[in-house]
C-alpha cells in the first residue's frame, strides 16, 4: 500500500528553504530517547557551515539536564525548529471549505559530537551570541570574559552533524490559488497579534504561583 502520510505538497523539498526556518527561528526543541521515553529540551540551536553535505548545528546544555545522558558520541538526535503557524478560518477563503491550521516547520535530524574542550564550547558561546545578536549588534561577547569561566562548568557543548531532514511546511496548497494567497496572507496577520496583555498575566501569575510554594 502507497503511504499517504505526510502528503508530498507539505514536504518542503529545498534544503536551503529548510535552513531559512532555522536561521529565522533558532530557539528549537531538541529530542532524544532514553529507555523509550522522549526527552525534551528547549534550547537555541544556531546552523554552521564547516563544509561538509549539510553542515552542523551548534548549542550548549545544563549539565544537570537529565537528557544530557543521551548525548553520548554518535547519538542520534532530532532537532525541532518552529516557524510561523496559525489557524485558518473557512472565512477567509472564496471557496468553501473546512477549519485547519497552517505551519512551517523544520526537522532536523543527525549526530552528536561532544566539545571536551573548554576554550571549544567559549568558542561557541562566542558565535552563538554574535549570529543571535544580528547584523547590529548590541553586544559582543568576547572569548576571555571572565563571566564566562563560572559558567563553562556547568554546561554542555555539542554540535550536531547533520545527516537528514525535512520541512513540514503546510499553507493550503491544495486550495485555488487565490484562497492560496488569502491564506498566506492569514499567516502573514497572525504574526501581528498583540501579547502584551498575555505576557503581562503569565508573568503575573507565574510570580504568584512560586510565592506560594
């Protein structure tokens, strides 16, 4: 029996179109597997370049995070990165249609290698900051930073070596081609949504909720 699952027009099939996904939204979810439980940890995961098919991507971790124990060399990992998504009303459209959600995601797949060396995993911490800090930086992290030296301790350096991948990008591509361009233009809006007044809240009731305990 043919699979049907994922349907071809979600699969993003341009790595390059991948990568945007994960330069534009590198705070990604990284899984691992211990015992047949998933482990999840959320931190930023910039890509790098170093010449190989795919290249690699780069992050540090607790050292006290339990997943840290499935970060052994070799170790297959997955990589989760989120782009824009929302839910699309059947208003929208010209044509009839039914509810949906639409998303861009990227999954990245591939092998840890472990940074044993110190002044490696300061490196990194250097290009990380300067990659997330952008074309006009703020801030530039230097690599003798005494500040660092009290942290290099307790974390983790890792690369990631890249052997697979696939986007998950659905925008209605099974819709007319102008309920298309409505759609995207839905995802376009919904990136403009106000959260002050959530933020505002869950601050709130976070700060209320550890008082208490």
């Amino acid at each position: 029996m043919k699979i049907k699952y994922p349907p071809q027009h979600h699969q993003e099939r341009n790595f390059e179109n991948v990568l945007e996904v994960v330069k534009n939204f590198p705070f990604g979810t990284l899984v691992t597997v211990k015992d047949g439980e998933p482990l999840i940890t959320h931190i930023p995961i910039v890509y790098e370049e170093d010449g190989s098919k795919y290249g690699k991507l780069v992050a540090h971790i607790d050292r006290f995070n339990p997943q840290v124990g499935t970060l052994t060399p070799d170790a297959l990992v997955t990589a989760v990165f989120y782009g824009p998504d929302c839910y699309i009303s059947p208003s929208i459209y010209t044509t009839k249609q039914l509810p949906t959600w639409n998303y861009i995601f990227a999954h990245i797949k591939g092998k840890i290698k472990l940074l044993t060396d110190k002044e490696a995993v300061k490196s990194t911490m250097v290009r990380m900051t300067s990659f997330l800090e952008g074309e006009n930086p703020k801030h530039v992290l230097q690599q003798d930073d005494p500040r660092m030296e009290s942290l290099i301790d307790y974390i983790i350096g890792f690369e990631i070596e890249i052997t697979g991948w696939e986007g998950k990008f659905k925008f209605s591509q099974d819709k007319l081609k102008k309920d298309r361009e409505l759609a995207k233009q839905e995802l376009i809006r919904s990136q403009m949504k106000d959260v002050s007044a959530f933020i505002e809240a869950i601050f709130e009731h976070h700060e209320n909720a550890q008082k208490s305990v």
